[in-house]
C-alpha cells in the first residue's frame, strides 16, 4: 500500500457518502406503481391500492406503500432477491421476462 | 516486453500467445464461478459479482503489458457474454470493463499508486459506468444502487488487488 492508494480509497469513500446523502435527501414517498411489460404498460394505479398483480411472468405484490416480486418463472430470480420499493423513482427489473415495476 | 526480442523468425511470439489463450481460459472459468457465486450476492445488489478476472488483467498492466491487457478484456468480455450473457450484459461489461481498463492503464504508470490502489479505482469506476449504461438501458431509477456500488466496487476492488499482488509476486509465467 503507497500514499496514493490511501487518496484513492478516501475518494470512493467521499463519493459514497456524498451519494448516501444526496440520494436521500432527493428521493420522496411514491404516489404511483407502473408496471411494464416488453415496454407496454400493463398496470398504473395508486401505491395505496393493495394488489397482487400477475403479468403472467412475475407476481407484482403492492402491500401498506411497499412493492416487491414475489414470484418469477425466469431462473436468476434477480427481480424477487431484489426487496422491498418505496420510493419515488424506485424499480424492480426483470431482464429475461422484460418486466419493469417503477414507482412514480 | 517487446516481441522484437524473439529469434525474429515469427512475429508473434508463440509463448505469449500461448500464455494469452491460457489467461483468456482462467477469465472465462473465474468469471463462470463467479455468476454462480453472485446468486447468493444478489439480494445485495442485483448481479453483483467479485470481477475476480479482473485481477487477471491488473497483473497483465502491472507486468507493463498494457496491449496485452486490453486484448485479454476485449476477448473475455466477448466471449462471456457469448457464453453465458445476453446482448444487454455485453453492453454493461463492456462500458464497465472498458472504463477500468482503461483508468487503471492511465494510474499505472503513477509511481505513488499500487496495484491495490489500481484495483480499486478500476472496480469503482467499472460499477460506476455499469450504472451509466444501465441508466441508458432501463432508465433513471437505478441510480439508487449508485451508493452500494460505489462501496462494493471499492471492496470487490482491493479484494481483486490483493489477489492481483499475490499473483504477480508468486508467478513466473508473466517473465516471457
């Protein structure tokens, strides 16, 4: 380790913070869930309206203002490991079924 | 170095080249057993992985063999993402692999720099394209990720740097 691997590492550290705190002094509660299917939307409704929405691919849950997948036919399950969403701006993508859940 | 140093009956020196395919084939392996390893990393963040090949290439930079280093990363990003990716994850392996490679040819040649802090700058800055492009494919909502990726990219990073130092100490195959 030298003197310039120390600036290095206090840089990506700076960046982090600064991005912890920019990121979350931006974002703001959602109003809206969309859902998209191969860049159609398929669902729009309030984030306030419980829902278990089926695209035929993915289970879309929107439960108390937090969305999540809970299921998927695809084999990385990326879209289900990925959790809760709550925010504006926020989003859940399935790659291989082409399914994307965005809050607004 | 300098392939003119060969007997100057082939132009390519077969030993390097050799040697070339071989790193090429320890990429592919290692970036293999990785995407089965990122499985259990991806509630983390999705798709994340340790970018262990790259320590592969940091080592190549560091022997000074910055063309040799560029051509293992063209040719394993290409490859992979024929194997095993989609044209979308060769777009994000590409811009993201691209950048580091790049970042980490341009700091190498800083005396004050070493390969640990190379290997970090280039995992950062390779997460931090990643995401550009990403922004670009599926829209604005992923920079959320941009806080994990930044602190995962540094972690992965030294991790691969460490490996890379360990490399380059114990191994007589880069001295051709």
């Amino acid at each position: 380790m030298k003197k310039g691997d120390f600036i290095i590492i206090a840089t990506v550290a700076l960046a982090a913070i600064l991005s912890v705190v920019l990121l979350f002094s931006l974002s703001k509660q959602g109003s809206r869930v969309i859902i998209k299917q191969n860049n159609e939307v398929v669902y729009d409704e309030s984030i306030d309206k419980n829902v278990n929405f089926n695209t035929g691919t993915n289970v879309v849950v929107v439960k108390d203002g937090t969305v999540f997948v809970s299921e998927a036919n695809c084999k990385n399950q990326v879209c289900v490991a990925s959790g809760k969403i709550s925010k504006k701006g926020e989003s859940i993508i399935c790659l291989p079924n082409k399914v994307m859940v965005e809050i607004k | 170095m300098s392939s003119k140093q060969s007997d100057g009956r082939n132009k390519i020196n077969i030993k390097r080249l050799t040697l070339y395919a071989m790193l090429v084939a320890v990429c592919l392996i290692v970036g293999y057993l990785e995407s089965i390893l990122s499985i259990s990393l991806t509630a983390i963040a999705p798709g994340i992985k340790i970018g262990l090949s790259n320590a592969v290439v940091l080592t190549l930079i560091c022997t000074g063999d910055i063309k040799g280093a560029w051509a293992i990363n063209i040719a394993r990003i290409c490859l992979s993402a024929l194997l095993f990716g989609s044209p979308i994850s060769f777009f994000l392996s590409l811009s993201g692999g691209v950048a580091s490679t790049l970042v980490a040819c341009l700091l190498s040649r800083l005396k004050s720099v070493s390969i640990i802090g190379i290997s970090i700058a280039g995992g950062v800055l390779h997460n931090v394209f990643q995401l550009v492009a990403a922004v670009f494919i599926t829209g604005a909502g992923v920079v959320y990720y941009l806080p994990i990726l930044l602190l995962l990219g540094g972690v992965c990073g030294a991790f691969c740097g460490v490996m890379a130092q360990l490399i380059f100490i114990k191994s007589k195959i880069f001295k051709y």
